[in-house]
C-alpha cells in the first residue's frame, strides 16, 4: 500500500512524500520539491534531506511519529477500526497506513493523505443528545446507522473519550458539519462527550477546569459548555490548529521525540529542554513550566507525552501549542506520567522551582506563578456552587 503525504497550510498545499507498506515495514521519501522548500515538519525524527527514511525501533508499529499524530486514540482509532472491519478486513490485516487512509483530508493539524476512503459527506446540523445516545451504543459494541457521519465527525483528534471536529456559531446555538466553506462567523470546535464511566459531570468539570486555567494564566483556546437535556453539558474547546478555514501544522512532543505516550518516558525537565531547543524562545518555555504548575496542583496526572503539542507558524518558527485536556486524573499508582525534579508522587513547589531552574527560569518569576496556580484552584468550590456540584 501507498499513500501520498501533503502539507496544507495556511491555504497552501505542498506534496511532501511517499508513505509505503512492504510486509510489516513502512518507508518514507520526501519528495524532490518539497526537499527545496526548506519546511521542516519533524526535524529529529525526519529531518528534510533525500533518501529513505524506516523506523527500525517501531515506536508506533514502524510508523514516524510525524504521521502517527495525525491518527486518533480511544475513541477516534475504535472508530478507525470498525469502518475497516465494515469494509471486510480483519482485525489483523489493519494497518497504519489503513488508518491513514480512513483519516485522508480530515487529520488534527495540516497533514493529509492520498488516496482517502473518506467516503460521502454528511452536511448538516449536529443535534449533540442524539449524538450521544449514537456515540453510546458504539461503546457498547451495537452497531450505529450513524457510523459514517461519527467517523467523519471525529476527525482524527485525540484522547480516549468521545469527541467531534464541528463548526460553532458566535453564539454557540448552532453547531454544523460537512459545509465545504466555514459560514460567516462559524469557527471550528471539538466537542466532548461521556463514556458511562466518566459519570455525567465529566463535561461541566472539564469546564471549570479550563476557566480555572484561564485564571491561572494559562494559555487555552476558548471553551464553552454546550446545553444538554440529558446531563448537565458537554465540554467544548476552539480548535488551536484551525485559523478559521486554514490548517495549522501541529507536532506532539510524543511525535517529535517518538516517545510513547503509552508509558511514562518523559518528564518535564526534557519537555522543557525540547521548548528552548524547538521555539528558542523563552517564553514560550515559561508558558510550559506554568502548565507544569498546574497539572500538579490540580492533579491532572495524565499528563503524557502527547498532551504538549507544538505549532509551525506561517513564517515556519515553532511555538508551544495552547493547553488542553486538563481535568483531575488518577494516573498510574497515583503517579504524574511526567515526573517533575525526578518524582512522580508528593511533589514540593521546590521541586517545580528546581525543574524550572534547568530551563532558565528564576525562582521568583516560578513562585508568582506558583501563587497565581493556588489563587485560580482556591476558586473551584466557588465555581462548582455556581454549577450546581457539590464541593
């Protein structure tokens, strides 16, 4: 199998190479002209020069992490599979460049794929509970009617729980898919839903989460919990990889570095190191040891190598992404998945001070950020009564 790879950004759309399957092994090649663009999409894992180019360790089943981003987890790969099933192939037989061909033009970031099984389009308004009940019967393993509009609805994003790419009036009261133009003043969103052992207040305390982030100082993109008449909402973010109708290139620290965000093989005094070495910019590394702060003193422990994510401006420098997927998680033995000054439990704020201090941060501007983490958490009981929850 073969599938072209094209980088479509900003409104301009390059061939960058050939993706091909031989037995178990995938081969890529950059192709002549993109060589001479001089655009550096994953420059440790594939840096931009001829030849062709095999992951020998097989971090992601042979695939180079640049491309394994734009494959979804959980939810978005259950979905992936299911349709290749229904096309008559076994589990077995599935591969990577399977799963490629099933995400074609619809990928996170600014990648896509040729040729593309995408199937028809479902244009239309997203009715978010009927969604759901849908969403929810292929978790149980029923089969939906519905399973083409959810697979074109996921668009490859990822994490575990349920979710859809939809587009979102300014006012939030309506929310469409499939147009092949943006409406005047839709942007594009991702939706979250539940899966039943999340428990119905997973959307509103995904929520109250990121205006506790935003409070925090935070860099995250818009949220906005969308009504249900079946629970009490569902979490919504702005996609930070969409500039209205343009695709932005996004990377994830689990890609550039393929480092599996399976295990724990990261911690934050290398996410650190790879912001200064990616963005060369400072700031950016302060965006990161903020973030840091946070996960900690909220007790998102799921903070794996695929939840930091990176963006190629159009003038082809790399800045930290937005935050995302920030809400409590129990983690591996109650463990953070990236360590911090070399632990994974009963972390101090002079162990945040000392991993900060390996990227060049002071110890003064890390405690103004301390304290305005434990300003934004002393908030949540407040937001919670707000909402109805219970403290």
């Amino acid at each position: 199998m073969k599938l072209k790879v094209f980088l479509h950004a900003y409104g301009v759309r390059h061939f960058v190479g050939l993706l091909a399957e031989e037995g178990n092994r995938i081969f890529f090649e950059y192709s002549p002209e993109f060589l001479q663009s001089g655009i550096e999409l994953s420059p440790f894992q594939l840096p931009l020069r001829p030849g062709v180019f095999e992951d020998k360790k097989r971090t992601f089943d042979g695939l180079f992490g640049l491309f394994n981003d734009s494959l979804p987890d959980g939810w978005g790969c259950l979905l992936l599979d299911r349709m290749l099933r229904k096309k008559g192939l076994a589990y077995h037989q599935i591969t990577p460049l399977n799963r490629l061909s099933l995400v074609g033009r619809n990928p996170m970031g600014a990648l896509e794929y040729e040729p593309a099984e995408n199937g028809p389009d479902h244009d239309g308004y997203v009715e978010l509970d009927a969604l759901s009940g849908e969403i929810g019967k292929v978790l149980a393993g029923e089969n939906s009617e519905v399973l083409d509009e959810l697979l074109k609805l996921n668009g490859s994003s990822g994490g575990a729980r349920p979710k859809i790419a939809a587009l979102v009036s300014p006012d939030k009261k309506q929310v469409i898919h499939g147009t092949a133009t943006t409406p005047v003043g839709f942007s594009p969103w991702i939706i979250k839903f539940s899966e039943s052992m999340d428990g119905k207040d997973s959307g509103v305390m995904e929520y109250l989460y990121s205006l506790m982030a935003h409070q925090a100082g935070i860099d995250m993109p818009e949220t906005f919990l969308f009504p249900s008449k079946t629970c009490r909402g569902y979490f919504g973010v702005k996609r930070f990889d969409r500039n209205g109708a343009l695709k932005i290139h996004v990377h994830t620290a689990c890609g550039l570095l393929h480092a599996s965000h399976r295990i724990g093989s990261i911690d934050y005094e290398n996410l650190l190191k790879l912001t200064q070495r990616l963005t060369c910019n400072q700031a950016d590394v302060a965006k990161l040891v903020r973030l840091m702060i946070f996960n900690v003193k909220t007790g998102n422990r799921d903070d794996h190598s695929k939840n930091f994510s990176f963006l190629l401006t159009e003038n082809r420098e790399w800045r930290l992404a937005p935050a995302y997927d920030l809400t409590p998680s129990a983690g591996i033995n109650g463990e953070q998945t990236s360590m911090v000054n070399g632990k994974g439990t009963g972390i101090t704020d002079d162990d945040l001070i000392a991993t900060a201090k390996t990227a060049g941060i002071s110890e003064r501007k890390t405690r103004k950020m301390i304290q305005a983490v434990n300003d934004a958490v002393a908030a949540l009981p407040g937001l919670k009564k707000e909402h109805g929850l219970k403290s």
